[in-house]
C-alpha cells in the first residue's frame, strides 16, 4: 500500500523556525476547564487491573478483547491520562489498555531490556539520548502512516514535524507530544519572599545571590533560598547550561553536540560564570541541604510547602502545585544573567521525538485509535493538559481554546521573549544521526560536576571543566571521524546567540 505523504503535507508549511510559533495566539482567560486534574505520580501505575507483563505479539484473551499494551513515562499528566483511559476503553469496549507509567530514569533501561527480549509494548516512546534513526535501524518502530488520517496529521503544528526527529524521508514514526519550551525558568514564592524582605525580584546573578542569602538568613535552618532536584543529573545539566546561555555561551539546550572555537563549550567564561554563582550559593549556605539528595518531585514538594525560595523547573511544575496546593501563592521569572549582560537568550526547546508503535505490535490499527485519540479535543487529555498547565499543546487550537492558567500564560510569555532556537547539526549534516549513536559519554559529565560543587566533593570547578571539555573534544573528534563526518560541521560560525538560527543560516554555511 502507498503510504500517505503526511509529513510532506504538513512541512511544507514550515520553512522557517521561529520560537515557539507553534502556540498559536495567546489565549484569552475564560477558556474551558472542565478536564480532571493531575495527580502527581512518580511511580509505575496501570490504567486497568492488568500488569504489563504479556508480549504484544501473544495472543489476546479468550474473550476477543484486545488488549493495548502502553509504556510511558510521566511527570505531571497522571490525572488525565487516567481519565483518557477511562473514556477511551468506554467508547471501545473491545480494547483494553495496559498502561506503564515510569519515571525518566527508569524508562530507557525498561524499555530497551523489553524490546531486545522481544516483549516491547505496542507503544513507547525513545528513550532520552536515543535518536529517531537509531530506533528505527534497530527495527523499534513501523510507520504509522497507512493508521493515521490526513486531518489528524493537518491539526497538529506545522513545527512540530521534523526530519529525524518525527519522520524519516516519508515515513511517519513518531508524534512528538508537546510543542517544545525552556525547560528551566526560575519559579519564586511570593510568601516566602515577603516574609525574608525581598521586595525586588532579581534578574542579575548578584541580585540572586543576594536574595537566596537573604531568606536563607532569615530561615534560620528552615527555609533556604533554592532548591532543586540535585539528585537528577539531567536536572543539574539543564541548570547550568541555561544559566551559561543565560550568560551569552553557545552551548546546545541539551547534550547535542555542538562546538564553541572547536571546542566542547564547557571551558568558556559563561560556563565558569554559571559555576561560580552555583558556587557562591553553596558557599553561604543558600540551596537547601536536601538538594543533592531528592529528584525533582520532591524539590516542588520542598517548595511548596515554603522551605524555599526558588525553584529552577519547567512548565510541568505548574498542574501539580494547582492541584495539590492551590493556595500557592508563586510566579515565574526568567533565568537570571550576569551583571552587565544584556540582550541574551537561553535556549528554546528542541523538538523531541515521543510515542511510535512497535514494530512487531500486532495491533497497529488500535495503537493508531489510541494515538489519534489521545490528541482529540473529544477525548479531553489535551484540552485538560493545557487548561491545567501541564504543557502547551502541538494542537493550536487546543491552546487558544484551553489555556486558561495565569502562571502558564506567564512562563509562555516569558519563554517567546527569551528563548532563541539553537543550532543543530542534524540539519546540517544527516551523518549527525551516526555521530550521535557513536558518541560515548565523558565521565563525569556535566550534571555530575554541577552535583560535586553541590555536594562540595568538587572544589576545583575550573580544573573538572576543563577536563570535561579537552575530553568531550577528543571523544567527538574521534566520533567524527568514525562515522566519515567533519569536525568542522559542528562549528557555526555564523551562530548569533541574541537570534534565532534560521534556515538562511543553515543554508549560508553551504
């Protein structure tokens, strides 16, 4: 059968990146709300009385149900998924749903040790780290194409398709599930604030400091200037390197390869500016101690119940404390720069590939039912994800229709103004999708530094940067060089951080 050309259909009406174009208009208050709220979820749960344990290839129960079998992982949208389930085995009484949720950190083992036992479930999504072209050479994933309708693929977000990231030449794999925003900006309670003294919120790392200092005098032992989930290397990844674009650094939103004078950018003077302010943090006693102890859940729990003043997360947070604790009294803020910088940027999301069916699923058609469903306004899972503040739809009209959380609107607000959209070398050069399965991590990474200065097992940032950088460049070197790519190719020179990267750019390097 002839696959339907969708992603064709749907890139050819985006040309040109811009950040976060893909939300449509800025909603107005009244939208609806009438969708369950999330309940914060951390562990592995199942939206039937079923496990997940039985083979998607194995056959279904004697009563001629089918039964889905679904592994995610989740970290706000509990609730409505849930009540999605709920809706949707309603209105297909011949399916049952076997749902896994697990936390990040638990998902790639999961589901890397299922499919290479054969056992994979009929749909996952990649792990992080993993790239759409790995996933499909290792025969993860089929195209979803010939399940799909062409009105489901027109109401999604033109941006929110992209070459090795959703699809590969014409073949769909992957739906991506949010439309990307800055995973860090900086949360404040306003009591907490009030309480210390503060009455400037701070925008200069010394204006920080200096407000961390000051609640945490006032705390006495009890209330600390920040907190964040510390024990999460990726948390403490994505802190430092956006308070180093914060900085005016060119460094890439996550661990994508990308270069600063030839080099790994992490012996730069904005990464040392962002250490040293972690540092002086640690040095007046300003995180709280939990920090390097406690994932990224429980440092929302210790801001919330007021036992700090700030909190580095992204948009997820915003449903968990409306549901839990909707006397919160809090805002958001961008990240803060380096006294005397002006006019920088921290990084726009980058697209990220979510859930695809398995290649061996033998219910490809119902996997398609889930997927086109759980993106519909009828079934009520996006509608009640943006209203609740979870996310921001890869559905415009959702938006528009939906957001109606003024915290939400805020963290949208600030992100278009100070996001930029980074260069990648995947559109560069499609050899990048080898590199990246190439590349072996250095040790310690990022994350792991940022957790020494924490934890004060790194006192000498300086040296562990710089050997993280004369390693990561060697290792990439090499990588390049197996995968017959040039080194060169994840320069770019031409790389503004104050604009967008566009594709005039990408075109100007040809």
């Amino acid at each position: 059968m002839k696959k339907r050309n969708i992603p064709t259909l749907l890139l050819t009406a985006a040309c040109t990146l811009t950040a976060l174009t893909g939300c449509g208009a800025m909603p107005s208050t009244d939208g609806q709300k009438d969708v369950q709220s999330a309940a914060e979820q951390e562990t592995t749960a199942s939206a039937s009385d079923d496990t997940a344990s039985s083979d998607s290839a194995a056959p279904d129960s004697k009563d001629d149900k089918i039964t889905l079998r679904v592994v995610d992982w989740s970290d706000g949208s509990a609730g409505q998924r849930e009540a999605f389930h709920k809706k949707f085995m309603e209105k297909h009484p011949d399916i049952d749903i076997e749902y896994t949720m697990l936390t990040v950190d638990q998902f790639k083992n999961t589901i890397v040790t299922m499919i290479k036992s054969g056992e994979g479930p009929d749909l996952f999504p990649i792990p992080v780290g993993l790239t759409l072209h790995t996933a499909v050479a290792e025969g993860w994933y089929q195209p979803m194409n010939d399940f799909v309708t062409e009105d489901f693929a027109r109401q999604f977000d033109p941006l929110s398709f992209e070459e090795g990231v959703t699809h590969i030449g014409e073949d769909w794999y992957t739906i991506t599930e949010v439309m990307p925003t800055i995973q860090c900006l900086f949360f404040y309670n306003k009591d907490v604030l009030d309480a210390a003294g503060v009455s400037e919120i701070p925008s200069t790392y010394s204006e920080f400091r200096a407000a961390c200092k000051k609640v945490t005098d006032y705390g006495k032992g009890s209330i600390y200037g920040l907190v964040d989930g510390g024990k999460q290397t990726n948390r403490m990844d994505v802190l430092a390197r956006s308070l180093t674009a914060a900085a005016g650094g060119k460094i890439a939103a996550t661990t994508k390869v990308l270069t600063d004078n030839n080099k790994a950018p992490y012996d730069t003077k904005e990464m040392k500016q962002a250490m040293e302010l972690i540092k002086g943090l640690v040095d007046d006693g300003s995180i709280h101690p939990d920090t390097i102890n406690i994932s990224a859940p429980e440092a929302r729990e210790l801001f919330a119940h007021g036992q700090a003043a700030f909190l580095c997360q992204g948009m997820w947070c915003i449903s968990q404390w409306d549901t839990d604790y909707p006397d919160l009294n809090y805002g958001v803020i961008p990240v803060p720069v380096p006294d005397g910088v002006t006019d920088t940027y921290v990084q726009a999301g980058e697209l990220s590939p979510w859930m695809g069916i398995y290649k061996q699923s033998r219910h490809p058609k119902e996997a398609a039912e889930y997927l086109m469903a759980l993106y519909s306004e009828e079934y009520g899972y996006q509608p009640g994800c943006v209203s609740d503040g979870t996310f921001v739809s890869v559905i415009p009209s959702i938006n528009e229709a939906y957001m109606s959380n003024e915290i939400m609107k805020d963290y949208y607000t600030i992100a278009a103004e100070t996001s930029k959209i980074v260069p990648t070398i995947v559109k560069r050069d499609l050899k990048a999708n080898d590199l990246y399965a190439e590349i072996k991590d250095v040790q310690p990474g990022l994350g792991a530094i940022v957790q020494g200065v924490v934890s004060k097992s790194i006192t000498d940032y300086d040296s562990a940067l710089k050997t993280l950088a004369e390693a990561s460049t060697a290792e990439w070197k090499r990588a390049c060089e197996a995968v017959g790519m040039d080194f060169q190719e994840l320069e770019f020179p031409n790389w503004d951080v104050r604009e967008d990267y566009t594709e005039k750019d990408y075109e100007a390097l040809k």
